[in-house]
C-alpha cells in the first residue's frame, strides 16, 4: 500500500464519490463494499483523508469507517498517535519531499472530536501526537495480521467494544464520567452472580481475592477446608496459611473432582470457619460441583461460610449464590468475564459480611481491608465520588462494557452457549483419539479442556505449531503432570460469537499441528 487518494469529497464532514486504496498490483482478498478501477480499490464507506508514504511501515491497515460516530472514531485513535508518533520521530527517515506532499490531520486542540487537515512545513511540526493521525477500522486491535488467537484459559479474546473503552483518554476516579460506571458495574455483578450481596471491583489480580477473604473473614488459628482439584486448591491453601489459618485439604487425585462424601466426613470430624471450592482449577480443567458441596456445608455445619474461587469459572458456569448457599466468589476480570487483567472482583454474600463485622481481631492487611473498601463500594453505587486507592479507571470502563454485554445477552443462555461449545470441543478432541485431564465429562469445565499429548507428541513440539497456525494454547500447569498435557480455552467472545470462528479455527489448527508433529490420529 503506497497512499489513499480522495477523488471528490476532500472534506471529511462529506460523503466521498470515490475513496481509492492504490495497491501498485493484484489484491485477491477485496471484501465486501470494495470495487476495483484498475489497479486502485475504493470504497465509499472510508472516510477521505490521506495516508502519507512515510506511514507505510504501520504493521496493520489503518481504515476508519464513516459510519463510526465522530466521538467513537476519535477514541479508536487516540491510543495509536503517541505510539506512531515515538517510532517515527526517531526514525530519521523522513524526507522533506515525502512531508511537503502529504496532507495530514490534527486533533483540534478546542475538541477532541475535531480533525482537520494540514500540510506542516517542517518535520518539527508533523512529529507530535496532535498532528498524526492514523486512520483506524473498528477491528483494527483484533483483525492484525500478526495478531495469534489467545486461546488459552485466560486471558480470552476479547470484544472490540471492550478494547475501545479501555482507549479512553486519562480520566479522574471521581470524573462525573466515569462514578456511574464503577456504580452500575457493581450492580450487574449481583445480576450475573445472582445474588443480593456485595460486589467488590478492585485494581489486582484475581489472587487478591485470596488474600481479601483470608484476611477479612478467617482469623489466625481458625480452621478452614480447602476442597483441592489442582494447583489453585494448593496455593488457595498457603494464601489461608499467610494469614495464621489452619489449612485442611481434601485432596483428590488428578482429574478427579472433590466427592461429596468426603466433604461431609470432613466437616463432621472438625469444626470450620470456612470451607473453600476451586470451581474450575485451571491446572487440571475439571469443575466442582460446588451447588453439591454448598449443600453438604449447610447440613453438616451450618455456621461453616463457603468460599468459591471462581477465577476460571464466573461468567462461563453456572454459580447462583444466593439459592446455592455460597457466601463468598472470587473471580478476575480476564476470563470469562471477558475484559483485560487487571481486576479482581468479588461476590460477598450479607451473611459473610456480618461476618467480617464481628471479627475480634484487626484484619492484617491494608491494601485489601474492607473496611476501607466497603466504603468506597456503597459510595460509588449511590453515584457518590469517594477515595480510599485510585481504582483502574480504564480497567473498569472496559468491564463496564463486557458486564452490559454479558446481561443484555442473558446469563442463562450464556451458561448454555459455552455448555454446547464445550460438548463440540470435547467431541473433536475424543475423535482425535485424545484424552482429557479430566476423568469424567460429568467434572469437565465449560470454558476449557485440558488435554494429554498423544505418543510421541510432547509441548516442544505442538505448541509452536499450533503457534505457526496463528493459535496460542497454554502448556500444563499441574506440578504433577506438567510436561504430559496442554490447555485451550473456549470461553468468551470466542463461543458467544461463533461467526468469528475462534474455536473452528483452534480445532482445526490442533487436528494440522498434531499432522505435522506425525501423530497418525489426525492424518
């Protein structure tokens, strides 16, 4: 691609008669609304500006619909100019022929949703953020060339809506813009949890849940069971153990889910101040019935509080905890809940937090005391400014959009859509001759697959083939088994919009790369 050239229409605010993309040759893959007029391709529906030779070297095709608000445009670009402008203000390749003859675009400093165009005269007045501008399509983050699908289990693709909120210009915590967000995001987290209790959305990783319901809620000396499926149940376990809990694991072997039974025998030997489930322990791919286990704390030991640590597991399976009895989900915003990391969230049912008001000792922690943050919490639900820690102010922009995105597609039929892309993951992978981490379909996680290599098949040689065909799947996690076995993720975007063809893509990508590695299974 050398430049765009405008044949009518120059000004942007004007619909063009013709947009040409000069292409120098051949383009076998014109899409849709492109026409070709001799070697040049146009489009009515790009917005006329001019794209200078020097920007040639950009590593993705910068289109900016005219259908795109001007507001929504302008915040697809803004994350792109410094970028652009640090890589070719040190680059000292710029001639003075190529500068004079090529128009260019500046923000208006007056309004951010302003663009005209100019021809500087020197380089000292091109090199600067305001006056490059490139044009970006809505897809632009997602749709590069050099771009792998990330399908692993977490974090997941994420939605180009999700992308652009978090490309928002620097805003305050108390910006009139940004209290609501944080306010209502809380609140469509009681939707998809159902549940009556209180939401936390705090800057981390989804093991400050961790340590937030260790320190709030267990004191040092009390006993806590930890229901261990896999790698998390043993760090959940020296989380508790930081904070002077007892830890007691009910260990299972791997691939084996935790048995009801064995819960109960548990809970009758000894009494707990909480017992922990990892729903989907990302180790080993296998899901906790924890409606079960739920049921066998209230019978056994009804004061006993029970902790979900739904990192891999909130907004791909099915968790209600209110009418399952669950008092405490832990989760991150990089999985199913579908926007980048970055985020801890919790689900904090009443109970528990009556709880935490009747501790007896101070909580030994500062960062993640609720005390200061169940303040800052109900003060943002109300649409009220309030400041304990600066939150993530585009971290939450961007899960305000997946959290809307999620409700308005009801949570119901998202627990059923990642049910179905889950059976037809499973089934290819079984035709392939493969076998599953877990050992039953009946305790497989929705949103992932673990799966053992085949004969002869080991990390080193599949996952940079699979890498080769543009997917990205994680190696084993479980200390255990962690040379023999890899993971995919199927969650998300990736199995609610199926027209993207994520998963169909990962399979096939799997059946090609398991064929060059020489497994027969898949030739």
């Amino acid at each position: 691609m050398t430049l765009f050239s405008v044949e009518e229409g120059g000004d942007h605010r004007q619909a063009p008669t013709k947009t040409f993309l000069n292409t120098g040759g051949t383009r076998e893959d014109e899409g849709e609304g492109w026409a070709r007029e001799g070697s040049r391709l146009w489009n009515r529906d790009i917005t006329p500006h001019c794209i200078p030779a020097f920007l040639e070297p950009v590593p993705f095709l910068l289109l900016l619909p005219r259908r795109q608000p001007e507001k929504k445009r302008m915040n697809l670009i803004r994350p792109l100019l410094v970028q652009q402008t640090r890589r070719l203000s040190s680059s000292s390749s710029l001639s003075s022929s190529v500068i004079s003859s090529a128009p260019l675009f500046s923000l208006s400093s007056r309004s951010s949703s302003s663009i005209s165009t100019r021809f500087p005269s020197s380089s000292s007045s091109l090199l600067t953020h305001r006056t490059l501008l490139p044009l970006v399509t809505r897809t632009a983050y997602s749709t590069m060339s050099t771009h792998k699908l990330c399908m692993i289990p977490g974090p997941i693709e994420f939605h180009e809506d999700v992308l652009q909120a978090m490309a928002t210009p620097s805003t305050s915590h108390v910006a009139p813009n940004f209290i609501p967000v944080l306010g209502e995001s809380i609140e469509l987290l009681r939707q998809i949890l159902f549940t009556s209790g209180q939401p936390f959305i705090i800057a981390g990783s989804g093991t400050l849940g961790w340590d937030m319901t260790a320190c709030n809620l267990i004191e040092a000396g009390e006993d806590v069971l930890v229901c261990n499926s896999g790698y998390f149940g043993d760090r959940f376990g020296e989380c508790l153990e930081t904070y002077g809990a007892k830890a007691t694991h009910v260990r299972v072997p791997v691939g084996e889910a935790p048995q009801l039974a064995a819960v109960a025998a548990a809970l009758k030997g000894k009494k707990y101040k909480a017992v922990t489930i990892t729903h989907v322990d990302t180790s080993t791919g296998v899901l906790s019935d924890i409606k079960g286990i739920a049921e066998v704390v209230r019978k056994e030991s009804p004061e006993t509080l029970v902790v979900v640590d739904g990192v891999c597991s909130v907004g791909s399976e099915e968790i209600r905890m209110d009418a399952w009895g669950i008092d405490v989900v832990i989760t991150a915003s990089q999985k199913a809940l579908g926007a980048p990391p970055g985020l801890c969230v919790l689900g904090v049912s009443e109970r528990a937090i009556g709880v935490f008001k009747a501790r007896k000792t101070p909580v030994a922690n500062y960062y993640a005391n609720w005390n200061r943050w169940l303040p800052i919490m109900n003060a943002y639900e109300a649409r009220k400014p309030s400041y304990f820690a600066t939150p993530a102010v585009q971290n939450v922009f961007a899960l305000h959009v997946s959290l809307k995105q999620i409700v308005s597609q009801g949570v119901e039929k998202r627990f059923a859509v990642h049910k179905e892309a889950s059976a037809k993951a499973k089934k290819f992978i079984h035709d392939l001759g493969l076998k599953l981490v877990p050992t039953s379909l009946d305790h497989a996680a929705n949103g992932m697959s673990a799966v053992y290599y085949p004969e002869g098949v080991t990390a080193v040689d599949l996952l940079p083939k699979l890498a080769a065909h543009g997917i990205v799947a994680a190696g084993g996690l479980h200390l255990d088994i962690a040379l023999k076995y890899f993971r995919i993720g199927h969650m998300g975007i990736s199995v609610t919009e199926p027209e993207r063809g994520h998963l169909d893509a990962t399979l096939n990508a799997l059946k090609a790369s398991l064929a060059e590695c020489g497994y027969k299974g898949a030739l």
